[in-house]
C-alpha cells in the first residue's frame, strides 16, 4: 500500500521572511525549502534598467519556497530570461518597459523560439512569467502570451532488454564488489573490538586503523617534509599503503560506487534521479505476512510537485531473500552503514540513505538544492556523479531516463509517481520497444474468440486500477455474484475461486498479480509431483488460464510480480489449494 500527502511547508531556519528583493530593486535572493540562497542580478540582462526592475519584481515574486521549493525553477527562469533579454537588445527600438511589449513582439520572439521543443519550453517559461504583470493582462498581448504551445514529441526512448540488463550488470558487479569489501572488513573490525587479535600483530594494527577509520572518516595524517600529509607508516605497512582504497574505501562507498547502488535503486523501484538523491532511510519492521523473521521497510518517496511544496508516497518491500524487492535495501543499509554513523555523529538527524565518502573534502556543492556535504561524506546523487560513473564503466549517457521509462513502460507498465494518464501518454504510447510488444498482442486478439471457444482460457477482464464497487475474492475482483455463470443454490456464486479468472464477472489488476503469479507458481510445483493425467485434470484449466496471464502480463511484469509476493500472498494459496477457501 502507497500513502500520499502533502509535507507541511516550513520557514528555513533564520529565513522566516526573508526579503527577496533588494533595496536596490535589481538584486533578488532566492531561498529553496532548505533555507539556501541563490542570487540573480538583474543589472546583468542587456536590457534597459526600467525594464530590468520590472522583470526583478515579477521574478522575486515566485522566489517564493511555496512556488518555487527548488533553485533549480529559478535557474531555469533566469535562463530564459538572459535569452530573451537578447533578443530584445538585438531589436532595432528595445522596449524600455514592460508595458511597452506589444503582441508583434510576442510573435517575433515565438518565431525564434518555435524551432526546437527546449526552446518552445522556454518561450512558455518566459510568457507565463509576464502574464504576471497586470499591464499585460487583456487585449492582443495578453492573447499572444498566452497562445497555445503543441507538446513537444519526446525522442527518448526505453532501452532494450539486452541494454538495460547490460547496464545492472555493470551497476550490480560494482556495488557487490563494494559490499563485499565493506563486509569483510566489518568482520575484522568486530573481531578487533572482541579482542580476538594480539596487541601489536599486524591484523590489530588493521583493527585499529578500522576503528579511527569509522570514528573519524579517515586515519590521521602527519605532514611530510614536503608538505603533503601521510599516514603513519605502522597503518601504511599493515594496509598496504595510503591509497584511498587501502584506507577509506575499506568502509564507506566511494562516489562512483553510490552511483551504481543509485542505478540499481533505478532498476529494482523505478526512481528518478532527484528521489534518489533525497531517499529517506528506510524504516524495518517485521514482515506482516508471517513469524519468519524477514523485514519489510517503509520507504517514504519524496517527489517535488510543480506548483511548489512536496508529495510524498511510502512503498513498502520486504526482504524475501536474494532477489527479492526488499533485499537491495537490506545491502543498502549494509553498505552504507558505517558512513550514516559518522554522520550521525557529525550532524546528528542527516538520515539519508545513499552516503558516500570523497576525497575532495571541502568542495562545495554547486548544486544548492542538494544537500551539502557533511565533513568528506556526500549524499545522494548528482549529475556530475552519474558522469563520472558512466564514464568509469564505459557506458555513453545517463542511464536514469532511459532506464526510468524502461521501467516504467515496459516492465512494470504502471504508474509510479504520475497520474494513469501521464503514465500513458509520457511513457507508453511515444515509445517504439512498447509499440513493438504490442503488434503480437494484437494479433493475438483477432483469433482469441477462437481460442476462447477451443480451450479454457482467460476471460476475466484485466485492468489497470481497482475498482470501488467491487467485490474483492481470493483472485481477482466481481463486478456481480449474483450473475454467476456458476450460481449457488442460495443465490450468489457457486464456485471456486479457482474458477474467478474463467469467469465475465471478473476483474484482474496489478494487485493481484502476485498471489497468482504464486498460484501459477504453486501449480507448476504440483505437476511434477502428480501423475500428468491426475494433475491435467485437476489443475490443467486453472494453469492454462494462469498461463495466458502470464503471456499478457509480460516478462517484465511477471517478474515484478513474483517479486512482490508476501507473506499474506503465501498464506492465501496455501489454504487455496488445501481446499480450505470457499466463496
């Protein structure tokens, strides 16, 4: 189950009403929901300084937490606005004020700008900006301010199955690699601090420089003759020398290393890059659906929302075991364990998951929307992040919204943090990998009458979102018992729930793929331990229905389900198949 809200909007602290323009009516300041500025001047637009105030009054007047929470909307206005102050100082009379814009000058900026979809985002950046002013507001430039802008057509498109699974893999063989190390010598340290080790011998020596190394981040450094600090040489001969990854890196990821887990948090949820750089730590509880001892964690997704403030979801995995959803969050937490406690200790409340040390200690970010370092430890990540990493593996381009759309629209097929509708017409209808998977679904669909006449198959109806009206049953939703083909004698269904997917009554959406993607699951396991007759005819219809399920699911999607069984799902079919389920 998801949660939406809406996170109260709070005053940064110290900046409770912070003035963003100046007394000079050309300077504005602008503070994200994190309390950082940013400053524009606009005595820097090549345009005349009446005009410049005006469009400071018009710009302060978003800067504003409330509408704009990020300094990545106002860096983006600001961008357009240097453009279009371009444009105006290479007219043959500019315009001194903003009353003075006419529609004709409208439509010749439009006519610059019309030629590339960035460009047309632009122009509708700036317009939307002026239509702010109330001089502008009714008759002809009002009209052309706000003329109706086509959507630019996305060439983006998802991977294939053969590239992204190339992409985890690289992503997947980096992060093991670095938990593995990360693990291995957190046994070491905890072997040091059981006092396993003789004083003095080389794996105490190692313990010990553990042991600062998770206190402090790094081992102490002595100045050289040279001037450029060294580590003592005991820690050197029994690491075998000071390179990062002799000291550091035997306990923190290093920032390449934070974007491969970045990249698999990608594949494995479907997050974007900005919820990855913000992504909470996940909280544990017991798995609900059983006494096994596995986890589940509440994860809360933050996604910023245009029009300002911040909507949030909380996805709930469990850690099943390998290859299950919540077993990347368990490695996450391992990985990153020894980092979040240094930082706790540095900044007490930081509670971030994706943390990773660098060794350019006191570089500020130039990103202010992203949270600062604390000491050497970074969060998240960045752009320049994902860069680096690509370009260390040797892969061309970010992989995060090629690979979000993979997800999302050929996977999972299902919304993430987006309407239905977005969903569509974003990432499913432009995209070619998505129209090619459809063109033998809908052959298929010219000889199902056929096929439904010939054999048992799937008559249920698959749908994208539950719906509130109806029933739900151990498999699948009913619109109407009472008009079971397989009536009861008291009125209502007669039938095994088994019988649900054969049924016209019958609604199946993603929630319950899981439980019959087990039951299909459960049914496989049955035929190899009955005699094929016994089990064809107890078992077969049910398993050809689950089959052409799983044929219209997709791969993908069948996979995703398998992955989120719980412990509830487990217990359903069991008593399912035990008999012990009736309608």
């Amino acid at each position: 189950m998801s949660r939406r809200g809406r996170k109260a909007v709070l005053p940064a602290a110290g900046h409770s009403r912070p003035e963003r323009l100046q007394p000079d009516g050309l300077l504005v300041r602008h503070f994200n929901m994190a309390g950082r500025v940013r400053e524009y001047d606009f005595a820097t637009l090549p345009v005349a300084e009446p005009l410049q105030r005006d469009l400071a009054v018009l710009f302060a007047a978003r800067c504003d937490p409330n509408r704009w929470s990020v300094h990545r909307s106002s860096r983006s206005v600001w961008f357009w606005l240097e453009v279009f102050g371009k444009f105006l100082a290479a007219l043959e009379s500019p315009p001194q004020r903003v009353e003075e814009f006419t529609a004709a000058l409208i439509d010749r900026f439009w006519l610059v700008m019309a030629s590339t979809g960035t460009n047309r985002a632009g122009f509708r950046l700036v317009c939307s900006l002026l239509l702010d002013d109330q001089r502008l507001q009714g008759g002809p430039v009002s009209d052309a301010l706000a003329r109706r802008i086509p959507a630019h057509k996305s060439t983006r498109q998802s991977y294939s199955t053969s590239e992204f699974e190339e992409i985890k893999l690289v992503a997947r063989r980096m992060f093991r690699s670095a938990l593995l190390r990360i693990e291995e010598n957190a046994r070491h340290l905890e072997r040091f601090r059981a006092g396993e080790f003789a004083p003095d011998s080389t794996p105490w020596v190692v313990g010990e420089a553990l042991e600062l190394i998770a206190r402090d981040g790094d081992l102490p450094r002595i100045p050289g003759p040279s001037g450029q600090p060294y580590v003592a040489k005991k820690y050197r001969k029994a690491l075998g020398g000071q390179a990062t990854e002799a000291t550091w890196q035997r306990l923190f990821l290093s920032r390449p290393e934070a974007a491969a887990l970045g990249v698999l948090l990608l594949a494995e949820y479907g997050w974007n890059l900005s919820v990855i750089d913000r992504a909470e730590v996940p909280r544990a509880a017991p798995d609900p659906g059983g006494d096994d001892g596995k986890v589940t964690y509440r994860i809360p997704v933050e996604k910023r929302r245009r029009g300002g403030g911040e909507w949030y979801e909380t996805e709930n995995v469990t850690d099943h075991g390998a290859g299950t959803p919540g077993r990347l969050i368990t490695e996450a937490l391992a990985a990153t364990r020894f980092a979040r406690a240094a930082v706790e200790r540095l900044a007490p409340g930081t509670d971030l998951l994706v943390v990773s040390r660098t060794g350019r200690v006191g570089r500020e970010l130039g990103d202010k929307d992203r949270h600062p370092p604390v000491g050497p430890f970074y969060f998240g990540l960045g752009h320049d992040d994902v860069k680096w990493w690509t370009g260390k593996v040797g892969l061309k381009g970010s992989p995060f919204q090629r690979g979000r759309r993979t997800v999302r629209a050929v996977e999972r097929r299902e919304p993430a943090q987006h309407s239905q509708e977005t969903h569509d017409r974003v990432y499913v209808l432009p995209d070619k990998n998505v129209q090619a998977a459809a063109v033998p679904v809908i052959a298929d669909g010219a000889e199902e009458a056929v096929a439904v006449a010939r054999k048992a198959v799937l008559v249920a109806e698959l749908r994208e979102a539950p719906d509130p009206n109806d029933a739900e049953t151990a498999t699948a939703d009913c619109s109407d018992a009472d008009a079971s083909p397989w009536p009861a004698p008291t009125g209502g269904c007669g039938a095994s729930f088994l019988l649900c997917l054969a049924c016209t009554n019958a609604h199946v959406h993603p929630g319950h793929h899981p439980r019959l993607a087990l039951l299909h699951q459960s049914l496989e396991g049955l035929r190899s331990a009955l005699p094929s007759s016994a089990w064809r005819r107890d078992w077969g219809d049910h398993h050809d229905r689950l089959e052409e399920l799983k044929r219209r699911v997709g791969p993908g999607g069948w996979a995703h389900a398998l992955e989120r069984i719980t412990g509830d799902d487990r217990t359903l079919i069991d008593h399912l198949l035990a008999g012990e389920l009736n309608p």
